[in-house]
C-alpha cells in the first residue's frame, strides 16, 4: 500500500512551511524548534516528498521550500532514514522529475544529487540508468529535468562516475550526451555541454576515446545563438587548452579567430570565459608560435575590455568623491594573514631575498569588486602576455596608448592607465625611452577630478617604483612622492587605500633615499592615523611598518620617535587582546622596533609584557580546548605567532637591552611549549625567538639547551621548510655561543643537516642556512663534524658562494678551514669548490685570510708544481684571475 499524508500531518507540516517563510527572527526560531520535534517522527521526510511533488494545490515557492528542507534533511541524517521512507523519496523523485515548473525540477534535481553524493551512488543503481533513459523523452520538462539533475551529479561527482566503483557508467554516458549536442533546445544544448566539461580536467578515459568527436561537436556549436551554450563551448576550449593541447594545434588558427569575437560577445558571461583563453594559453609553450599572427587584433579587444563596465561605476560608487567620514562596513574588511618569520641571509647585490616557498600574493588594482570580471580578467591576460612577448607587444600599444591616456572620457583615460600598469613587468625594458615622459602624466592624473582615475593612477606608479627609484632623486623621486603622500591623505577611501599600498611599494624600492625627506613622510602617516576609517587603518599600519623596514636606524631619531610612537601606543593600548587588529599593529612595531634599537626602549616593556600575555592566554586556550573540546573553542594561534615574531623584533632591535625583560618573565617556559606546537606556523616563529634570544641574552637560554636540543633535531625536516630553516638558524647560532659545550648535541643534528644540504630541489634560504649551521658545528667541534667533510664539502661550497660577506659567512668558512685541518683528505676530490667558494669572497679578515691562503699553499705543495698546473688548467679565467690575485696561487 503506498504511503499516504494523514490530513492532520498535512496542516502542520504547511503551517510550518508558512512560517519559515517569515522575516520575524523570533517566528524562525520557533521554526528550528519545531522542525527539531518533527525530525523524531521517521514519517515526517514523507510528508516533506509529498509537499514537493504532489501537493500541485500550494504555490511553488512553498513546495521547493518543503524540497530544500528535505535536502537539509538528507543531508544532515540520511543513514537514519527507514529503508521505506529513503525509497519512498527516490521513487518520487524519479516520478516527478519532469513537473511543469522550472523551479521544482530544479529543486528535485538538488534533492536528487544531495542523496547521490551520500555515498548513494552505490546504492542507487537504477538513478544513472533511468535519468539516462528519461533523457530519451518526447516530453521536454521531462528531458530538462533528468538533464539538470545529471548536470549536478557530474559536478558533484565527477571522480567517481570515471572508477570502476560504479562499473564505468560514463562509457554509456558521455556518447549519451554528445548526442544532445544536436538538439533542438538551447536549454538542453547546454547541460549537454556543461555534462561533458566536467570531465576534461580530470581526463576521463571515456571522453579521452571520444575527444575528436567531442571537439568536433564543439565546433559545431561555434555559432549558437544562445549566450549559454557559447559560454559552455568557450569554457570547454579552455580546459581543452590544458589537457589536450595536442587536439587543438590543428585548428589553432580558427579557434583563435573564434576567441577574438567571442572576447567581444555582448554577453558579458560569454566574454569572460573567452578571455580566459588567453590566459591559459600564455602559460603555454606554443604561445609565442600561435598567437604572432594575431597580437594585431588581440591587443585591442584586451584594452576594450579593460574598461569599466557601466554596472561597475556603479557598484564602485564612482561618482561619489569624498567619502572618508563614512564608517567601514565588517564585511568589506578581508581577513589578513600573517607571514611568519622567516630568517634570510643577505646576497650578493641585493638585499635579502623572499624565501622562495612563500608566494607573493600580487596587489590588485580594484580589491573591492573581488568577484573576477571582464576587466580583470583583461588586464590578466595582457599582463601574461606582456611577459611573454616584452617589447614585440609594443608596436600594438602604443598607437592606442596615446589615445587613451590623453581621453577627454574619464572611463577610457582610466582604461589606459591600467593597460600601461598591466604591462609594466614584461615590457619596461621597452618603455623606458616613454617613461620620462609618461611618469610625469600620470604624476598629474593623480590629481584628477575622478577619485578612480586617482587610484588606478597611484597603482600604476607603483609598478614603475623601480624605474623612478633608479633615476635622479629630483627628476621622478621627489615629485611622485609628493603627489602620493597628498594622496595618502585623500577624501575618498579606495584613492587613500591604492596610495597607502603605492606608496609602500615606494618605500620597499628606494630605502635609503627616503631618509631625507623622513620627517615630511611620518607628518603625513601620523595625520592619516587620525582620518582613516577602519580598512585603510590596517593598510596604514603596512606602509609604516615597509618605512622602518626600508629606512632602518636612520629612523632612530628623537624627532622621528616623538612623531611616531604616540599614535602607535595609543592604537596599541585601544585594542583589546582579542581584537584581530592586532596583528597588522603588532607587525609594524615589530619593524619599527627592528629599526629603532635602542630609541624603543622607552616602549619596550608593555609591549615586551602584553606579547608574553598573548602567548600565555593562547596556550592556556589551546590546553582547554584539547581537554574539553566541546566546552571550549580552539584558539585563534596568529595571536601567539605574531606575538612571537614582536618578541623576535625587540630581542632583534634591543640586543642585550631585552635581558631584564627576559629575566623578569617565564618566556623560556612558554618558548618550550611553543616549540613542540602541532601547528607548523607556531614552531617556525618559536624558532625564529630562540635564535634571537640565543643573539641578546644567552645566559637566559643555556639552562634550558639540555631539553631544547632534541626538539630542534626533530624539527629538521625539509617537509615544513620554513620550520626546518628556522631551526637550523638557531641551532647555527646557540652552537656560537656555547663553544666546546655544544659538543654532546652534535650527534642529534649532524645527520639530518648533511641530508638536507644533499637533496635536489631545497630552496636556496634553507641551503644556505643549512651550510652556515653545518660550518658553525665544524667551528666549534671540528673533530665531530670533519669525518663528514667528503659527504657535505659540494654542496656546502657551491650554497655559500653568492652569499656577501658577514659575521655568518666568516664563522662559516672557519669552521670549514678548521675541518679541512683536522681531515684534508675529506676535500681533495672536491677542492675545486673549496677554490671557487674562497674566490667569492670579497674582503675577508686578515686571520681568515691566512687560512685561506695556507690550506691553498698547502695543497699546491702537497701535490707539486706539475700536478697543480694541470689542476688549475681546469678553473675558469676568472677564478684563476682572483686566486692569482688575492692568494697568489
């Protein structure tokens, strides 16, 4: 007997159906409670099913509602339905799944695919069958609906219906929906397409066999008339673009000419997935080969694109000035992440570099409207392209540039600053004869009366810092800067936030030479304290920190200090410890401590106290939530990161001034617990303050070596390079300090280090400190590490060679002399590169000069006269040259 609704059941069911639908909070919590209660009866899905599917008397919105709640439903507690009740649902489903609205097929195809992707797939081996079959029906609602379903099951899942769990069922069905390719409703047309696409990335076997097929049916829909089924030929060519490259070579030249009209679709949605044609195809080899021939009509549509639709102006506010007394809404404000520490040595020509295993995100010019368009999409493109043509691109810009960034129409002189910025990276070497003419323009479009020619302008700027920084400080320097600080203080929000960011751009390129227009600079950073809003305070904070950074001690001045700390203290003493604004505080002051040194010691002690807080209360939260997982919550660990990399910034920028502070605090203790922390990030900035700590105050760390050692061994592994570099830093440096007595824990890290130093693929930051740690042990214990020599001796030389010259390198190289004393047969087979690595040095110590010197004379003596010749035959010129020189060898 099929199951029917009791009258009764009905009502209450359609009551709270009603009710669900009311804007009352109050009503929508009786609504919770009340389905909570009607969730113990086992009959109550059913009655949900009925509702969606047969109660054709209630109005749709409601029947789809009852569908979404059932979905909530089988989502939530499917394994506890009756074996009648979830076979009650799947019959009706299949029955309905042609109804006349749109909305419930829709719905029903939801229902269908939340119950397939409970692992029903399995368990449900009519629903691929029989939704397939429907396909076949003379009735389009029928055939509409058994598509849209099938669509969301390939979404949801595409891995699975490519295994054998299922006995292959997509060799049935990916010729299936080729078929429907032909068919004579755009509609279907299109969940046929959007079926099959789901299933080029992975690269499934069946679609693999039918690929020719596949794109001669895409082909075949090149002219469609309908905007979604060219949306989903567009987004098919695309991935087709990544896996089967080989496929589309042949008729590359139509698919380009395809792409240029469809970049120009009037349908926005079909423009956008064109664009990012152009975007995969830069990423491929054949870029250059392919699109030569065709830059000339590309090039044009990309600058098109790269306006501002009318709809953006809109949402951007674009006619709206000032705006800078109106408050941040929370949503608006992304979360931000920290950067731990990460310990860098400095290179040859150039400042310390970037761990490579840390992604720069790039900046964006228009943060707000986040959701990918047309006009970012563009820029995109002509950025990678720039790359990969440089100045060829040239000859089919600059004609149009002149013409847009001198427009009388805001919108299009907008449009040329941005392509200008776009192709700042792959093109400056090209637009260097242009620059001193261009710079000062755009200077002046700084100015504009429209606040987003204003901040595409500072954006621009700031991708040709390095050029402006190159050139005499009064040309560009100067008057840029200028121009940016007014900016920075600009009555609209988006120009203050785009010349904060420009402006710390600036700042990162030319250092030092900020230095003497310091006090100009901080007039107008301490004034925007006072201005901004909520979001850009947070971008302020960056740019004052990227200022100490760049500008270091000379910012050590009682002027300077008096300008900048009040604010800084008071922000600090307004937050409370919870408060997510702490972090970007807590980073500046860790660089401005760093810079300060000695001139922050007046702040140092409540910001040294509250960061030992942060930590405490952040371990005592982690305690309780591992103990009690349901009383409590997990912390959030950035507070206690950040609070580390502070404490690693004072001990940094105070030295031997931070040893009451140490002493009067149980930071030791809490460093302790920190290091053996499940959470990467955590141990990586513990590591960070220990080296640091190791640096100012040892006497407070070498009570605590004996536990510390065999955690730092552990934390040796390339796996988090991060957290193995830090601790190799800072056994580096706590094996400097403690001399002859580290040689107990040789033992514990030896090994690991020397495996690292000789795995392909370690990222240059960790090498580097990894052959500085291993010429350190070998300092102080040289009869230890010598054995070793012949197994490290390579690579340790050849990390090291670009490295300048300073207090690490110097201990480094003894250490290694001391070795090769102890075992000079541990580097004959590879004293070639102990050749080139002495050469790299530009001015060493007198007394590591003579070491140099002996162990070189040494072996030139040891081997004879002949012998030596015929080895130095082998070394380039200019190695020969400097040995010659420096060593006369």
């Amino acid at each position: 007997m099929e199951w029917q609704p009791d009258e009764q059941g009905l009502q209450q069911v359609l009551q709270l159906l009603k009710d669900s639908q009311s804007p009352d909070t109050a009503t929508q919590r009786a609504v919770q409670e009340k389905l909570e209660q009607l969730n113990q009866f086992p009959d109550f899905n059913n009655y949900l099913i009925f509702v969606l599917t047969s109660l054709k008397s209630e109005d749709e919105p409601t029947r789809s509602l009852s569908g979404l709640i059932l979905k909530n439903n089988v989502k939530a507690h499917y394994q506890n339905f009756p074996p009648n009740v979830a076979d009650f649902i799947k019959r009706e489903c299949l029955n309905n799944i042609g109804d006349p609205s749109p909305l419930i097929r829709a719905t029903i195809g939801i229902l269908i695919t939340t119950i397939a992707s409970k692992g029903e797939l399995q368990t449900w081996p009519e629903l691929l069958p029989q939704l397939c079959n429907l396909l076949n029906s003379e009735d389009y609602n029928t055939c509409e609906g058994s598509f849209g379903a099938l669509q969301k099951i390939c979404e949801d899942s595409s891995e699975l219906l490519d295994s054998d769990a299922l006995n292959r069922p997509l060799n049935i069905m990916i010729p299936k929906f080729l078929q429907f390719f032909k068919h004579c409703s755009p509609k279907i047309r299109s969940h046929a397409i959007a079926c099959v696409n789901q299933f080029i990335i992975g690269r499934a076997q069946a679609l693999m066999d039918n690929i020719d097929t596949f794109i001669e049916s895409l082909f075949a829909l090149a002219g469609d008339e309908d905007s979604e089924v060219r949306k989903n030929v567009c987004r098919a060519l695309v991935m087709l673009l990544e896996v089967r490259i080989d496929r589309l070579i042949p008729h590359m030249h139509s698919i380009i000419q395809y792409m240029l009209q469809r970049t120009q679709d009037p349908d926005e949605n079909v423009a956008l997935e064109a664009c990012e044609f152009w975007l995969t195809l830069a990423e491929q080899p054949i870029c250059k080969e392919a699109l030569s021939g065709h830059l000339v009509q590309l090039i044009p549509i990309l600058v098109n694109g790269m306006k501002y639709s009318e709809i953006d102006i809109i949402l951007l506010k674009g006619d709206v000035e000032e705006d800078e007394a109106v408050p941040d809404s929370e949503q608006d404000i992304k979360p931000r992440f920290h950067k731990s520490r990460t310990v860098t040595l400095q290179h040859e020509g150039g400042e310390g570099e970037e761990g490579e295993d840390i992604d720069e995100d790039e900046d964006d010019d228009d943060d707000t409207l986040s959701d990918w368009n047309l006009r970012k999409c563009s820029a995109a493109a002509l950025d990678v392209l720039a790359n990969v043509f440089r100045e060829e691109l040239l000859p089919h810009l600059l004609p149009l540039l002149k013409g847009l960034l001198f427009h009388p129409d805001w919108v299009i002189k907008e449009s040329g600053i941005l392509v200008l910025g776009a192709i700042a990276e792959g093109c400056m070497q090209g637009m260097v004869p242009y620059l001193p003419e261009l710079i000062p323009h755009l200077i002046q479009c700084l100015c504009d009366k429209k606040a987003l020619v204003r901040s595409i302008a500072c954006w621009t700027l700031s991708r040709y810092a390095h050029w402006v920084v190159s050139q005499p400080p009064d040309a560009h320097l100067k008057p840029l800067m200028t121009e940016l600080l007014k900016r920075i203080l600009d009555g609209n929000k988006r120009v203050q936030e785009a010349a904060c960011s420009a402006f710390a751009t600036l700042e990162e390129e030319a250092c030092t030479e900020l230095v003497p227009y310091l006090s100009f600079i901080l007039d107008t950073l301490v004034f925007a304290f006072g201005k901004y809003q909520h979001k850009n305070l947070l971008i302020l904070y960056d740019a004052i920190g990227t200022l100490a950074d760049s500008v270091g001690h000379h910012l050590n001045q009682p002027e300077y200090i008096q300008k900048l700390m009040p604010p800084l203290i008071a922000k600090w003493n307004e937050l409370k410890d919870e408060d997510k604004d702490l972090f970007p505080l807590l980073e500046c002051l860790s660089s401005v401590a760093t810079a300060l040194q000695s001139g922050f010691l007046p702040y140092c002690e409540p910001v040294y106290q509250r960061c030992v807080t942060l930590v405490q209360k952040t371990l005592a939260q982690a305690m309780m939530y591992s103990q009690q997982p349901d009383q409590y919550e997990a912390p959030d660990k950035d507070f206690m990161i950040v609070a580390l990399d502070l404490l690693s910034g004072l001990a940094e920028g105070l030295g031997g001034h931070v040893d009451t502070l140490v002493a009067r605090s149980n930071i030791m203790t809490l460093l302790f617990q920190c290091m053996q922390d499940t959470m990467p990030e955590v141990r990586q900035s513990s590591f960070a303050l220990l080296g640091d700590l190791t640096k100012a105050c040892f006497p407070h760390v070498k009570p605590c070596i004996a536990e510390f050692m065999p955690i730092l061994g552990t934390n040796l592994n390339p796996e988090f390079i991060s957290v193995c570099n830090n601790a190799t830093w800072a056994i580096g440096e706590i094996c400097m300090q403690m001399g002859v007595e580290m040689q107990p824990y040789i033992a514990m890290v030896l090994n690991q280090l020397v495996e690292i130093i000789n795995r392909p693929n370690t990222p240059k930051t960790l090498l580097e400190n990894t052959a500085i740690t291993i010429g350190r042990l070998g300092y102080v214990c040289p009869q230890e590490v010598a054995p070793m020599l012949p197994q490290f001796i390579r690579p340790w030389c050849t990390s090291l060679r670009n490295i300048r010259d300073n207090e690490e390198k110097d201990s480094a190289f003894r250490g290694i002399c001391m070795m090769i004393g102890v075992n000079p047969g541990g580097v004959v087979q590879d004293f070639i590169f102990f050749c080139d690595a002495v050469a790299s040095w530009v001015n060493p110590k007198d007394d590591l000069r003579d070491m140099f010197y002996k162990i070189l004379h040494g072996f030139k003596e040891q081997v004879g006269e002949e012998n030596w010749q015929q080895f130095s035959e082998q070394f380039p010129p200019l190695l020969k040259e400097r040995l010659a020189a420096c060593y006369g060898v």
